[in-house]
C-alpha cells in the first residue's frame, strides 16, 4: 500500500491579540533566535517600559499618534538610578525595542505593516505628517467655521476643487463609553455649503499627498475619495476628542489660557466674519444654525459693535 503524504493545515493567525500576548511568545520564540544575548537583555529591559502603557493594545489598534505620545511619556520618565529623567538615547532604544518587535509581527502576519515605522524622531525636531495634520485641521475650522465632529466626517469627495467648496453632510459624534458614531445634521441648515479661500485648498491639497505617501508606504495602498481627510488606520474617522486634546497641548506649550478649546476657533471665525459687516443671515447659514436668531444671541457683542462703527460713520458722513 502505498505511503500517502501526511498534510499539516497550519493554525489560523490571531490578528486580534494584544501586544501583551505577542510580546510573550516574541520573549520566548523570536527574540532568542534573531538577536545576540545582549541585545535581547537590553531588550527585555525596554519591554518593561513597554508593557504598562502599550500591553493591553491589540497589536491592530496601535496607531502613530499612542506610540508617540508614549515616547513623550518617557522623556518625563525617571530612571531606574533616580538621576534625572531617561535620556533621549534610551527613548531612541525603546523605539528601536518596539519597532523590531512590531517588525517580527509584520513577518509573521499579525500585521499587514509596523505601526512604528517613521514614529521617532529626536526631541525638538517636528513629524511632518502629525504637525501637518492638526495644522489642516485647526485651520479648517478656523477658515470654514465648522464645527469639531463636521470636520472629523469630512470626506474628500465633499471638496469640489474647482469651485473651492466643501459640501458638509455629516458628524462624527462620541458619546460617552461608545465608540464615535457619523450623523446626519440635525437640520436641513446644517446640510451646506461653506467656500475655501486658494491658499486652504492649497493646504488641503499638501494633506492629500501626504496621506497618499503615508497610505503607500504602510500599507501598499492609495488615498480614495470616500476616505475621509483625518482618518483612523481603520478607516474610520478620527475622534473629535483627540483633537481637543492636540489643542490643549498647543495651548499649554504656548502658555496660553487653557478656557480657550477647539470651538473657539469656530467663534473666531464667525466674530471675524462679523467684523467684516457680513450679514447675519449670512454668518447663520455659513455656521449651520438653523434660526438667524441663534447667530444673533451668541454673536450680539459682535454685531454690537459694527452698530455702532455704523453709526459713528453715517454721524460722520452727516455732520452730526
């Protein structure tokens, strides 16, 4: 009888374990093999940092800006000997650390790329892309007047490039221990039209190829037209929460007051727009208020004031 050939059905991979749990099986059946005993002793000393602020990430849900803002956290961090906090050195080697186990990950397809790549760089120096990307945003809201969710539900086939409008339709909401979620307007007013000035499409523009660079090299893809402009790895729409928690950053850097938030922007906005003697039904259908009279209770110091810059003016005029 002749011998057949035993077929070995290799087990499914895990794409939803946390790092935690793929640290432990790198531990024991990667690091080893693939590093000298130095290198993985000074590893296994990294992961200790690692482990109490990424561990319980899935190995999926690890995006640029979490383990970013885990190299800050240990710039602020003491050393093991008390003297003073960890040197830029040992944050550049927990980087080193972290990206070359995410890098056997890739290898062993828990993941389609290495969410660290490209995520250090020295103190001081700026993340084109990060730094490019709450710039598009901020500004947005202070050129457009939209509000936080509106911008985050933007998609890019919502510009019309040549006649310099976004077409906004749609918000993305976080409601309190749920994930965000994307509503239509609540009002037929908040379904509008709002215009871009050359240089913000010029800014849009540079956004779009950066995520198209970005999208390239982490993933062998390209940008569509239903992605939205400040998307998640998974594709869905950023949170609007984490863009006030950026602008919080950028206040206390600056040593500004911590009263102002995204919002402000939008009332800077409008106030300029009311500065500039623009009507008030005019500002209300630009913000998206459903009633002029909204626009004028929240705005009557503002619009106030262009009462009385007109009427100094025609007293001028008249002599009066």
């Amino acid at each position: 009888m002749p011998h057949k050939r035993l077929l070995l059905t290799p087990e499914p991979i895990n794409r939803s374990i946390t790092l935690a749990k793929y640290i432990v099986h790198w531990v024991a059946d990667v690091g080893p093999k693939k590093l000298a005993d130095s290198t993985f002793r000074r590893d296994e000393q990294d992961i200790r940092r690692i482990l109490p602020a990424l561990g319980n990430y899935k190995l999926t849900d690890l995006r640029k800006e979490v383990i970013r803002e885990f190299y800050e956290e240990m710039r602020h961090t003491p050393r093991l000997d008390g003297r003073g906090n960890l040197s830029e050195k040992s944050v550049e080697g927990l980087h080193n650390t972290l990206c070359g186990i995410l890098s056997a990950a890739v290898d062993e397809g828990y993941l389609t790329h290495n969410p660290a790549w490209r995520c250090y760089k020295p103190k001081g120096q700026k993340f084109e892309g990060q730094s490019m990307k709450y710039e598009t945003y901020f500004k947005l809201v202070l050129a457009t007047g939209l509000r936080r969710g509106e911008a985050c539900g933007l998609k890019w086939s919502d510009i019309n490039w040549r006649k310099r409008t976004i077409h906004v339709q749609r918000g993305v909401v976080k409601l309190s221990h749920q994930e965000s979620i994307t509503k239509d307007p609540k009002t037929t007013s908040g379904d509008r039209m709002v215009y871009l000035s050359k240089e913000m499409c010029q800014l849009l523009k540079a956004w779009r190829k950066e995520c198209e660079w970005d999208r390239q090299q982490t993933a062998n893809e390209t940008v569509s037209e239903d992605d939205y402009l400040f998307r998640q790895p998974n594709v869905k729409p950023m949170n609007p929460c984490t863009f006030t928690y950026r602008f919080k950053l950028i206040l206390k850097a600056n040593n500004l007051s911590l009263d102002l938030n995204v919002h402000s922007l939008r009332h800077t906005n409008a106030s300029l727009l009311i500065a500039q003697g623009v009507d008030v039904r005019t500002v209300a259908s630009l913000l998206g208020h459903a009633q002029a009279s909204t626009t004028l209770d929240i705005y009557a110091h503002a619009f106030d004031k262009n009462k009385r810059k007109a009427q100094e003016k025609l007293g001028k005029a008249i002599g009066l």
